[in-house]
C-alpha cells in the first residue's frame, strides 16, 4: 500500500460523508446502497478503509459538522466496520456493522417510501455475508461461531420492519430469502416456517407484487423444504415456477434450482433428457437415470452407496436429495419386474401375466443382488401396495399374478402411494 | 426579565405535565396526603398560575443538593430520619393557615403532631393527583434525608427546615391543582399511589415493590442474609427498610438577609450568569432561557423570589433538566420523525396523560433510576438526542427504565450492610452528584463533555458491579449466589449497552463446588441457586453411580438416582468421562424399559459431549442415534444430517451398519428385511426397534392383506414377522409360541382369519384389506410406558 498522506485521507472521508448526505438528501437508493456494500470490495470503499486506518479520529469528522453527525449513529458504526474488514478482523467488522445496520434500520422505518429499499438490500445481504465469515473466523480460533444465528435474529426484525403495509412491503421477500440462506446454513430450516406462514398467509403480501428476482430465490428455497417433507407434487410446483421464472442467463442458479428438481421429477416419474444433465454439469444423476431406465438395481445401488465415489454420496446427503434418491429404488424393482413381463410376453404371450418369484431372484442374481425369497416376496408385496404393479401375489404357488390390463402403470406425475 | 413576562402563560402550554415532572425532580412532597385539605378551601386562590412553581423548584434543588457538600447519614442516625419524617408530616397542616403569608419565616410548628393517616373516602380524589402523589414518595427519598440531616449538623435551625418543607407542602398542593388540567386518566396511578399509601412512610412500600419486581433466583439463604445484614444497623425490619440514602446536606436553606422589591440584584446576577455560561450557543440559550423563565417565575409563586439567596444559588444543569422533561414530556407514543431531521424544541404540548400513565405503569422507582441516569448523560444539550433516542418506542421506553432498575433493585438487595441505603441509590446519587458537580464547573465544551461521558460509563458500569463485588463475605455461600445474581443480572440488562458486563461473567468463580458426602440422593429439580451442601463432589458421584448400576431396584429407582447424579455433575459443571458414564448408563437403562423422553435428553448431552471430545461409546450411541431418528422422530433433516456427519469409520461399525440398514428397510417398509435385523441386533438396537415393531407389523399386515390372494398362512406371517422365537423363550412354563402370539395379534387387529382344508390358519387376505386396524394400546399410560405407572411402582418398591 502507498503512502497515505493525511491530507488525502481526510479527503476521502470526508467525500465519503458528502456522497453518504447526499444519497440521503437526494433519496439516491441505489448510491446509498453502494456506500454499505462491505464486503464488494469496491475500489473506493478499500480506499476509504486505508484512509480510516490512516487518519484514526473520523468520529470528530462526522461530529464536527452538523450535516454529517445526524447520521453519525450509522456512520460511525459503519467506518469502525469497514475497518475492521479491512484489517481482516470480521468479527468485530461484523459486530460493528450490526450496530450501523441497526441505527440504519430505526431510521428506515421513518421513511414512508421504499426509495431506500435498495441500500437495505445491501445491508441486509451483509449482514449474512459478514457473518458467515466472522463465523469462520470465529470457528478457527476455536469459538463457537454464533454470528449468523444473530443475523438470523436481526434480520427477522427487518423483515418486521418491512412487514407492513406500506410500498416497503415489497422488501420483504428479499429479507425472506436471505433468512432461508441463514436458516438452510445452520440446519435450522424449521425457523423458516414462521416466516413462510407470514408472507403466504399475511394479505398485506401479494405474492405477484414481489421482485421476480426474490420470486425465484423464494421459490427455490420453499421448493427445497418440500423435498425435505417428501412433498413431491408441492416441490414440483415451487421449484418449476423458479426454474421457468429464472433468468436464463444465470446457469448457476439454474443447476442449483435442477439440483433439486430433477430427483422430484425422478420420483413422480419423469426422465431428463441426457442433454440436460451434461449442459448444466448434473452428471451424478446419469447412473440414476440410468438405472431407472434399465431397471439397473445395482447400478442404482452402486450409485447411492458409500464406496469408492464417496463424493457424490455426501453431495447428495448435503442437498437432502439422498433420501428421495434412495425411493427410487422401488421405481428400479417396477422397472425390472416390467422388464421380465416383456420378455415373457414375447415368449409365450398366454403366460405373460404369471411371474414367477423364482425368475426374479434369478434376474437379480445376475445383478450380483442376493436376496432371499422372501425378501423378493416382500418387494413384490410392496410393489402391488404400493400399486406400482397391478395384480396379486399368490402365495401357495409363489407367482406373482399381473393384471391384464395395463399391469405397470406410470406414475405420470402422480407420487409413488405411501 | 423574559421569565417574568411570558409566565403567564405558561401553566396552559408549558406545564401540563408538572406532576411527572416534578416526580422526577427532587422536591419534597411527600406528604401527599396533605392535599384534601388543600383542595378545599385554597383551590381557588391558587389557580394554575402557580403551577410552574413546583416545576422550578427542583432545578434550584438539584444543584443545590449536589453541588454542596455531601454529608453521609452515619449509622446509627437513621432513627432520626423517622422522626424528621413523621415531623415533615405533620407540619403541613398547619402550613395551610399559613400560606396566605408566604414566607420564610419559621413557622412554629407543632411537631408531635401525628401524621394525618391517609383517609380512604378520600379515593376520588386521589385518583386526580396520582402522578403526583407517587413522584412524592420518589421525592421522599431525595428529600428526607437532607432535611433531616439539617436536624443533624445544624440543631439551630429545625424550624426552618420545617419552614422549607411546609412550602414543599405547598407546592405539592398546587402541582396536584395543576394535575387536572393534563391528567385526563389517572386511573392506574391512582392504583399505585394508594399501592404506597397504606404505609405511611413510603419507603418500606417501596421496598416490598422492588423486592416483588426482583427476577434474581432467591434463595432463602440470601434473603435471610439480607434481612440478617439489615438487622445489624436497624433493629425493626421496617425501620430497616425506610432507611434514608446517603443524605447531600442541602445548604440551600438560609435565612434572606435583604428582601429587594422588584427584582433583586442578586438574581440579575444569577440571569448573568447562567446566560454567560452559553454565550455562544444559541440553542442553550434559548433553552437557558427557557429555564430561567421556570425559575424566576416559580420563584414569584412561591414568594420566595426576594428570600433566595441568588448569589449562592448553584447554576442549573441544562441538559440534566432538559432530560428530565423529554424524558416525561415527550409522548412515548409518538417520537420524532427521524433523528435525522432538525429535532423539535422540547414538546411541553405534548399529551400528560402518556406520562403520567408512565408514571402509574412503573411508579416513582424508575423515574428515579431514569432520571439518576439521564443526570449521568451528558451535560450539554446534547442529551436532548440522549432522550429522544431512549423514547424510540413505546414499548421500549417502557421496558429501558425498568430494566435499568433493575441492577439497581439487584445491587440493594444483595447490598445488605449498607447503612443508609440501597446501592442503587447510593450509586445514583453519586453519579447524580458527579454530574452535576461537572456542570457547574464546565462549560459544554467537547472536551468536557466527553469526560463526564466517560465518567458515566465509569460509574454506571464499572462502580456499580464492584459495589456488588466488594461485599463482605459474610457468608461464605451465600455471598456466591449474590454474586451470580448479580451477575446474571448484569449479563441481562446490560446487554445492550455494556456487552463487556456480560463477558466479565466469570463462571468458573460462580460454579458450585459440593460437600454432601452421601452417595444416595433424591432427585429434586432445582428452583433456586444449588446449596453446595446438598451437591455431591465427584468422587462420591462415582460411587453413587456405580451403586445405581449394581443396584437391583426397579428402573424408577435408577432413574431418580441419576437424575440426582446429573444435576449434581451439571451445577458443578462437571464434564469429562464421568459424565459420559453417567449419561450413558441412563440412556441405557432407559433404552431398556422404553423411556424414550429420558433417553433422548441422555443421547443430546451425550452428542454435545462427544463433540467435545470426551470419550466414550461413540459408535454404540451413534447407533441409538441414527435409530432414534428414523424409528421416532421421523426427521428427515435430521437423519441426513446425523448420516451425512458419520465418518467412514463410523459406517464401518457393526452397529452403525445395522442401523444404517434398519433405516433402509424401514424407509423402503420392507418388513422382511426389518425382521431379520430386528433379530440380529447388536447392543441394544433391538430395544429401540422393539418400539418400532408394533408399527411395522401392522405395516406389513395391511401391505400383505392388499398384495396378497386369497390366502397367507399365518405360519408364515409370523415367521416374517418375527413372532416365532421374539419372546417364546423366557416365558418358562407358559410358552406361547410364535404362532399363537401372532394368531392374538392379528385378531386384535380385526384381521378376519379362516381354516383351510389341510387345517392350517390362514389369513382372509381381501377380507382382511377392510377390517384392519390399529387397535388403542390397551396399557396405554400418560408417560407411554406401563412399565412406569405409579402403581406398579408403588408395589415394586413398598
């Protein structure tokens, strides 16, 4: 770093505060939004934390003149942050931040109109990105990081702050969204549920009046919370509005939202093209895929188990998708059952519809699969439960007994019965 | 002379809110009950043009008390203080005949006079002054004792002492004639007044409340410690608990010796004066202005604008007092737009009612807190900022003061040797006094300013938990729990001002290290801070644990032990392979009989104590764990979690390899499959499964009855569904076979079941289809175990 005179610092904080009153004078949302992003690390904002770390006494600039220290309760919190950042002290940085933010937030309140709606955003995506890494930073000299559980905490009062019925009421999703990631990050997504009740329920909210943008993210979010309750249809439904809604342009945003909406689809019957999978790099679900069609049991198998290829298993755990993979094992049995039906039917058509349990312990056998009788039994028994297959098991004579009329019906969108 | 001009109309505009205010000033008035008489045959004669009188009063006061010097109560003196009381009162009375001359002149007073006790039919009444009435049982703490301690240093000049306080008596009077005018609902104050009321000297009421409002865990210890520590220095409680503060010997009380006729030089100087100190800033001036118009004016009201001793009289404290009156005066409900925006002069129009209603919601006790800290906060205008951001909310303003006072109920409580008040108090009127000596020294400058900024946090933190630190360890114990309420107490009301406070905790100082030397001990939740004399030390909770595993008692008996054992190992905070042992043990044993609850309260210590690193049988309770979320809780997040946390190593493990396959089969319903491993289970998974069974079984019997046709013998059935040799073996004699008991079962279901031409049973499987269900557990009991109803207990263990 050069030199820094004080002349020149002094210069830049105090062209800070001048931007920083007139973004508030001119209600310049979006200026004022840049003067908070923290963590851009825009070239002027590393600038103005050398000048702070150079001329130490900014709070008697922001006190000296009367423009500038009505707002030095955000201020002066804020430059203690940005220098604190820049010194790579994140949990102070983020501590400070906090405090800015909350003096921020009291005056938002106060303003009638959104135009400042902008600069929350930004305040509220800080808030989570600085304490994310100040709990990293606090995770590695061994302290318990509980930093975003605090942002978690504040950012609920925003989103009360938002929820009202002013033209701020917009902001609202956005706030949602960043506590979905917060939530989703410390494993404590059953916190969402609050928040969901209110914006899905609340008739301040109209859903269509939100930003496409927070649209997505939301849906995406909520998508993934009906993954977890198995709620496939519902997962379906959220996760296909973010994926057609989403810009096109954002692949990563687009695999993200695939991430999940391929193992639903799976699940409720539906294949993705090959094309799809490698376009968006989703190539752990070929061997699915695969195994689906093929009524593969062991490829589906070797997939979800833990051997050698241990990454792509803990990336399924991570997301949540193991669990929905791992039902598709049913799926495989259907699909190898039907397998064996055709290929009796075009042996001896009259006796297609009679399957004998022995010929599928022998088909599973080939793939390398031991199970016993009445293992096969059981399976069998489920498919038909399950009504995955159309028929009977007769147990006297160990056959399976398929309907004649369309003995393995397709899913078609409809899950699997539980 | 400005003030003079414009007093006129102020009581219309500017003083509606004199009972608050005065509430939070100095003043005497605490004999409120004076005011019926009052009412009656003066009401006329003082309008409310008096009214800005008792307002001004109480910036002549403040500086007055603590810009002299301070002169403590010594122990001892505090039966005097009782009797200034008492005289106080019953001097007023006959202050109303004199008030038609109003002044300085002693007025002879009959001093034996008993207090008038408080006439209940005078209710209605009452319930118009109540801000005011409940200000003057704050003020009687501020008051008392300096005028009594005149008694003291100055034996020559009672009467006129009596002279001063018969004019406070005035004064409360006519500040209650101005209370109609903004108090529309005086309704709740009134209930708190009358709360002080029955007890005369106000004090002891107090007293009671503050000790009510205590959120300090009380342990009995203590409070017989406190009550001892009072004994010491006061002999009957109640004494004990009026006693006065630290008495700031006011000095303001001398004899006039000129009476000028129109203005007297000496309070043109004053003017000069206070108006010199803010030469260059124009909004002290103006709210200088403001203030000096209140005195003068009040000062003619009272008659004693000639009698003060003008030269004498200590400058006001600006922000001091402008704090006060934001503090009161502005509505809570509705602050300042922004704090951005140009601030509003102080809003005297704004509604009394939400003051006074302030004042009924938290009594005098908070004002006075509040005002000893807004006294503390800055000495310049500045402090206008101070207040208007402390009234953010409503309900934050509400909740600030109470908090705050708080640490001060907490450190007078835990104080209990300390002879003439509560340390709060004490605390308070030092910071109270610091500031105000700083005021009258300083100009605003910045510099100083910042000092009695930092002199604040100096006295409002780091003073009033050393005042708590310092005690003498009167008690071994019990000064422990004093200390931890303290200190809790800390952590809570600071939090957010002072986050240091709550990080100087040291927990380690405040841990209870145990005595008790008796292995056997009854479980007994705790509902105050533990007594180290009940609490086990480590060595004796070894053995108490290995009793409770060789003991043959039935499983209530082992669960209450270490339970006992727990708590002992948690207070002590004890963590290391003991308390793994401890916990392990438990959640077996609970594992065994199926008590879930307990078990699961054991498997999350026990995860938070592997994570620490303590070791112990990691791999058997991650079994239990995994098994625990797939067969009860069902969490789908959770399970991904424990199994994406599981190191190879773990899935290596024999019993994690169970329960990883249990999850499969369950997720999958494959009732074959959990079957086999319900039979092949290591450690005690099968224990945990067994409560999964009944469910699967019935599972299993509504997949069958729907798959299968038209038969399934039940031989078979209860081969897969492992009754065959589950419990045949132990029964001794009374063997039942696997067939009967599955037989039992599947009528208790409502399977309908036939014979087929070989003899053998066979389920009715598309008859069954409809009539199955899941019958209600004929032993059900609330805890979900009739292994633990009370009545078997009482018979296992009478």
């Amino acid at each position: 770093m050069a030199y820094l005179s004080m002349g020149e610092s002094h210069r830049r904080i105090t062209d800070y505060l001048n931007r920083f009153a007139d973004a508030i004078n001119y209600q310049d949302g979006d200026s004022l939004a840049r003067l908070f992003s923290v963590s851009s690390d825009s070239p002027s904002l590393l600038s103005l934390a050398d000048a702070l770390n150079v001329f130490q006494d900014a709070n008697r600039l922001i006190k000296q003149s009367e423009k500038f220290s009505q707002f030095g309760e955000v201020v002066a919190p804020f430059f203690r942050s940005l220098q604190c950042y820049r010194l790579g002290n994140l949990v102070d940085a983020y501590g400070a931040f906090e405090k800015a933010s909350n003096a921020f937030i009291q005056e938002f309140r106060n303003w009638e109109s959104g135009w400042a709606l902008e600069a929350l955003y930004v305040i509220a995506y800080e808030i989570r990105v600085l304490a994310e890494r100040a709990d990293r930073e606090l995770a590695s000299n061994g302290k318990s990081p509980e930093k975003l559980k605090g942002a978690g905490s504040f950012l609920m009062k925003v989103f009360g702050v938002l929820a009202g019925k002013g033209p701020k009421r917009v902001g609202a999703l956005y706030v949602t969204c960043q506590l979905f990631k917060i939530y989703f990050k410390l494993g404590t997504v059953n916190l969402c549920r609050s928040v969901i009740r209110s914006i899905e329920t609340a008739r301040i909210f109209d859903f269509e009046e939100f930003p496409i943008r927070d649209k997505v993210t939301y849906m995406y979010y909520t998508g993934r919370l009906e993954v977890l309750n198995e709620n496939f249809p519902a997962a379906d439904q959220k996760l296909s509005y973010a994926l057609t809604h989403c810009c096109l342009s954002k692949e990563a945003n687009i695999r993200m939202i695939l991430k999940y909406l391929i193992p639903v689809k799976l699940s409720i019957g539906i294949l993705p093209k090959k094309q799809l999978l490698e376009n968006y790099d989703l190539v752990e679900y070929n061997n699915i895929v695969e195994a689906l069609k093929r009524g593969d049991l062991r490829l589906l198998r070797s997939a979800l188990q833990e051997n050698e290829d241990q990454y792509v298993v803990i990336l399924f755990l991570r997301s949540g998708v193991y669990l929905v993979l791992e039902k598709l094992e049913l799926q495989v049995y259907q699909r190898l059952l039907k397998k064996i039906y055709i290929i009796q039917k075009q042996k001896d058509p009259s006796k297609a519809h009679q399957v004998k349990l022995e010929v599928i312990v022998k088909a599973l056998k080939w793939l390398e699969i031991e199970m016993d009788l009445d293992e096969v039994e059981c399976i069998v028994a489920i498919l038909i439960y399950k009504n995955l297959m159309k028929g009977y098991f007769a147990h006297k004579s160990k056959v399976v007994v398929l309907s004649k009329q369309d003995p393995f019906p397709k899913l078609n969108g409809k899950p699997v019965a539980s | 002379m400005l003030g003079l001009h414009t007093a006129g109309g102020y009581p219309s505009s500017g003083y509606n809110n004199q009972p608050t205010a005065s509430n939070s000033g100095s003043y005497a008035n605490y004999t409120s009950y004076q005011y019926p008489n009052y009412t009656s045959d003066t009401s006329s004669a003082y309008g409310s043009g008096s009214a800005p009188t008792t307002f001004q009063q109480q910036y002549k006061q403040w500086p007055e008390y603590y810009s002299q010097t301070e002169v403590t109560c010594a122990p001892g003196t505090e039966h005097l203080s009782a009797a200034g009381n008492s005289n106080h009162g019953s001097s007023l009375p006959s202050v109303s005949g004199g008030y038609p001359t109003p002044t300085n002149q002693p007025q002879p007073q009959p001093l034996p006079l008993p207090p008038p006790p408080p006439p209940p039919s005078l209710n209605p009444t009452w319930s118009q002054p109540g801000g005011a009435a409940s200000g003057a049982h704050d003020n009687y703490w501020n008051q008392t004792a300096p005028s009594f301690q005149t008694h003291l240093a100055a034996p020559t000049q009672p009467l006129y002492q009596n002279s001063l306080d018969s004019k406070t008596s005035y004064e409360n009077f006519q500040e209650l004639k101005t209370a109609p005018q903004g108090q529309n609902s005086q309704y709740p104050v009134y209930q708190v007044s009358q709360n002080y009321q029955p007890t005369s000297p106000t004090v002891p009421s107090f007293d009671a409340r503050r000790v009510s409002k205590l959120q300090i865990p009380t342990n009995p210890r203590i409070a017989s410690n406190a009550a001892l520590g009072i004994a010491k220095t006061e002999k009957d409680g109640s004494a004990a608990n009026s006693l006065p503060r630290p008495a700031y010997v006011s000095v303001a009380v001398q004899k006039p010796k000129d009476k000028p006729t129109m203005y007297p030089k000496s309070l043109c100087g004053y003017v000069e004066r206070a108006f010199g100190r803010y030469k260059d800033d124009d909004k002290k001036r103006e709210a200088c202005e403001a203030f000096m118009k209140e005195i003068i004016t009040e000062a003619i009201a009272e008659g004693t604008l000639y009698t003060r001793d003008w030269d004498s009289m200590p400058l006001f404290t600006l922000p001091d007092s402008h704090s006060v009156n934001t503090n009161y005066k502005k509505s809570p409900i509705r602050r300042s737009k922004s704090r951005w925006e140009p601030l509003p002069e102080v809003k005297m129009l704004d509604k009394p009612v939400s003051a006074s209603n302030e004042t009924g919601k938290f009594g005098s006790w908070d004002k006075r807190t509040f005002n000893g800290y807004s006294a503390t906060k800055d000495n310049s205008l500045s402090s206008f900022r101070f207040s208007a951001s402390q009234q953010k909310t409503p309900s934050k303003s509400a909740q600030r003061p109470m908090k705050r006072q708080r640490i001060v109920n907490g450190a007078g409580l835990t104080n209990n040797d300390d002879d003439a008040s509560s340390d709060g108090d004490k605390d308070q009127s030092l910071t109270a006094y610091y500031s105000g000596a700083m005021a009258l020294a300083d100009n605003p400058e910045e510099k100083k300013r910042r000092e009695s900024r930092s002199k604040r946090f100096e006295r409002g933190q780091g003073h009033r938990p050393d005042i708590n630190y310092f005690k003498p360890k009167n008690a071994g114990p019990a000064n422990l729990y004093t200390k931890r309420a303290s200190a809790l107490m800390l952590s809570k009301s600071f939090d957010d001002s002072a986050n240091q406070a709550v990080e100087d905790i040291d927990w380690d100082a405040l841990t209870v290290k145990g005595t008790c030397q008796e292995i056997e001990k009854r479980f007994l939740r705790l509902t105050s801070a533990p007594d180290p004399s009940t609490v086990r030390p480590e060595d004796v909770l070894e053995k108490a644990l290995l009793m409770v595993q060789n003991s043959q008692k039935n499983y209530l008996y082992k669960c209450d032990q270490l339970k006992s054992i727990r708590q002992d190992l948690t207070v002590q905070r004890i963590r290391n392979q003991l308390t793994v042992k401890v916990y392990e043990t438990h959640a077996r044993l609970a594992m065994e009989v199926g008590d879930l609850a307990e078990f699961n309260q054991c498997q999350s210590q026990l995860q938070i104590l592997y994570s620490e690193g303590i070791e112990g049988c990691l791999m058997e309770f991650a079994a239990y764990n995994l098994l625990c979320v797939i067969l009860h809780s069902n969490n789908k997040r959770d399970l991904l979690t424990s199994m994406s946390r599981l190191t190879q190593e773990a899935k290596e493990d024999g019993a994690v390899k169970h329960a990883l396959a249990v999850r499969a089969a369950v997720t999958s319903g494959n009732y074959v499959a959990f079957f086999k491993l319900y039979k092949s289970a290591p450690n005690l998974n099968t224990c945990l499964m067994d409560l999964y069974v009944k469910k699967m079984r019935y599972q299993a019997a509504v997949c069958m009855s729907k798959s299968y046709r038209p038969t399934v013998p039940i031989s078979y059935i209860s081969q897969i569904l492992g009754f065959s040799n589950a419990t045949a073996e132990g029964n001794g004699e009374k063997v039942l076979t696997g067939l009967d008991e599955c037989l039992e079962w599947l009528k208790a279901h409502g399977a309908s079941l036939i014979t087929d031409n070989t003899g053998e049973m066979q389920l009715d499987a598309k008859a069954s289809s409809s009539t199955l269900f899941m019958p209600e557990p004929e032993d059900a009991v609330a805890h979900g175990d009739s292994s633990l109803a009370v009545n078997d207990f009482l018979a296992r263990t009478s």
